[in-house]
C-alpha cells in the first residue's frame, strides 16, 4: 500500500503560489497607476512570455517534487507477525578473587574458572536465539554491566572482557541479586528470571543475601543458582603434594535455600562437562507469553521524487547554458 509518512507536509504544495498572489497584486495595482500609457519610446529589455511561462512551469515541477520528497513517499508490505514468545534472563557472574583459582578443565587444559566460565557460558549466550539478556558482573559490589537487550553479541563480549578484580576481590550476593530484581521492575511484562553464578558466599555488599531473597519473592523472580568449583584438586607443598577442596568456601547450603524459595533449581558445576549440562537443562525455560505484535515492511521512496527534481534542475541549466537552445531578447535580435 502507497503512503506518505508526513502527510502533512503536502499542504506546502501551495506555497509558492501564495507567495507569488499576494505580494504581486498590490504590485501590479501601484504599476498601473504610476505609468498609466505605454512609452513607445521607453527602451526596456524584456523576457518573452513563452520563456517566463517556461520558466515558471519548470519551477512548479520542481517544487512539487520536493515537497512530495519531504512528506516521505512508502510502500508499506504485507503485515508480518512478530513472535510473541521469548525468554528474559539476567546473568549474574561472580568476579571475586577465587575464581582465579585453576580447577577446571577446558579443552584437555587446566584454566582457571572464569576462563571455563567464559568459554561455556559465551557458547549459552549465543544459542539464545529472539531472547533478552542481561548481565551482571560482582565482587566487592555489583553493577550492571549489559542492560537488557537481544543484542547477544554484545552481553557474550562484555562477558569475555570480563577480568578478575575488576569490581574487587569479595562477594557481593546479596548486592547481585537485588540489582537484578530492581532491573526486573522496570518491565511490566517478564518471565523474571536470574541465573546466579558463584564459587563462594557473600562477604560483602549492603544487603544479605536473606534480604535480597525476600525481594525476589515479592516481586516473583526465579532464581537460578549454579556453584562452580571442583571436589578436590592437587597442591604442591614443600612436604609433597596433597589433595584440598578448592570449593570449602562454597554456601551450597544459601544457594540450594535461595533457588528453592523462589521456584528455581541449584546446579553444581564441577567440570566444563557438568557446566555444559547445566545450559542445557537451562535451555528448557518457559518462554515469556507476550501481546501478538504485528509489522509492514517499508520501503523508501522519497529519492525517486528527489532524484527527478535533481535531474529537473540540471536539464534547465543547461539548456540554459546553451546559447542554441536559448531564447533571445528583442534587444539582442534588433543586434
């Protein structure tokens, strides 16, 4: 279907004739009155009417092809439906000091955590084709790294930027969780999702986790939380090598309590395998039932009516440039 955008716009088609009335008939009027005879001697050089009427139809042309560039000419589609279901998730990741510690295994390689988290938690990013993501990155405090937005790209590099230290070297929790529950307030319609990824407890922030917890549930937030850390790894002492638990400080016990209390599930993630699992599992959300939307595809047709204005133009001047399509005066034929 043809339309125009500003339809508005198309009432200054008029213009250059209300320009041209009004101020030109008082003129005329005073004209008449000052030189009531013809002077047969008065030398004037004057234009021929056929040029002037030329002249004036050519501007009009133009004119009217400008102010129909100006009100946006379109050809609207076919209306299109968008899908209306989708998920929204917000992604906290834990940036504390013990995520350097190098217990995983990636790729027949020992990495550190972060490094594992990356490589397996980029790869959930980018398969979450049509969904909102958002991510969250804490220590010390929590900040919002990536707003929500589809652009998943872009969450999947802020994530790989990501370094250890980078909001310090503590846990905040409590901070993260209601961080995302504030972000969650701002839409009407969500699904409400968090997924918590921690390898330790909270050791810092201004709110508890237990407070945070309370908010989730009053403002229905699904809480996801995964605890990353291996069961035992190897350590060199100057008295031989010994096993430890790298992940004694983990609070499977908060997280299994927050999950719970707000109808998600906790995921124990020892390996990239075990992690890899998880994502998979996560993959299995319900999607967010939204409003069915509608779109018309548009396509652009101002620079058509543009264009024939352009070329309008160049064609007067040159003819007007050409002494052989020119029109001659009656001064220059009398020479």
């Amino acid at each position: 279907m043809f339309s125009f955008e500003w339809p508005w716009l198309l009432t200054l088609s008029v213009l250059p004739l209300l320009v041209y009335w009004l101020p030109s008939k008082g003129t005329r009027t005073q004209s008449a009155l000052r030189v009531p005879i013809k002077l047969d001697g008065l030398n004037t050089q004057t234009t021929a009417p056929s040029r002037s009427k030329v002249s004036l139809f050519t501007l009009i042309i133009i004119w009217l092809l400008l102010v129909v560039s100006a009100a946006r000419p379109q050809w609207l589609g076919e209306p299109i439906n968008i899908p209306n279901q989708s998920r929204e998730m917000m992604i906290a990741v834990d940036l504390s000091g013990s995520m350097q510690i190098e217990d995983m295994s990636l790729h027949g390689a020992n990495v550190n955590r972060l490094d594992m988290l990356k490589e397996v938690l980029g790869d959930f990013i980018k398969r979450r084709v049509g969904d909102r993501l958002g991510l969250i990155l804490f220590a010390d405090d929590a900040y919002m790294q990536t707003p929500m937005t589809f652009d998943r790209a872009t969450v999947a590099q802020m994530l790989d930027e990501a370094v250890i230290g980078l909001v310090g070297k503590k846990t905040a929790i409590g901070d993260a969780m209601a961080l995302a529950v504030k972000r969650f307030n701002q839409k009407d319609q969500s699904n409400r999702v968090l997924l918590l990824v921690t390898d330790g407890q909270n050791t810092a922030g201004k709110i508890t986790p237990e407070q945070a917890l309370e908010l989730a549930v009053a403002q229905n937030v699904t809480i996801y939380t995964i605890g990353i850390g291996a069961d035992e790894m190897l350590q060199r002492t100057i008295f031989g090598t010994r096993k430890v638990n790298p992940s004694a400080e983990l609070d499977e016990k908060s997280l299994k309590n927050i999950a719970e209390q707000t109808g998600g599930q906790y995921f124990r993630a020892r390996d990239s395998q075990s992690m890899n699992e998880i994502y998979q599992q996560l993959d299995n959300l319900e999607p967010v039932e939204q409003e069915q939307q509608q779109m018309r595809p548009r396509t652009a047709l101002f620079f058509y009516s543009l264009a024939a204005a352009l070329a309008i133009a160049m064609l007067a001047l040159i003819l007007k440039a050409l002494p052989s399509f020119g029109y001659q005066t009656k001064e220059q034929s009398n020479g």
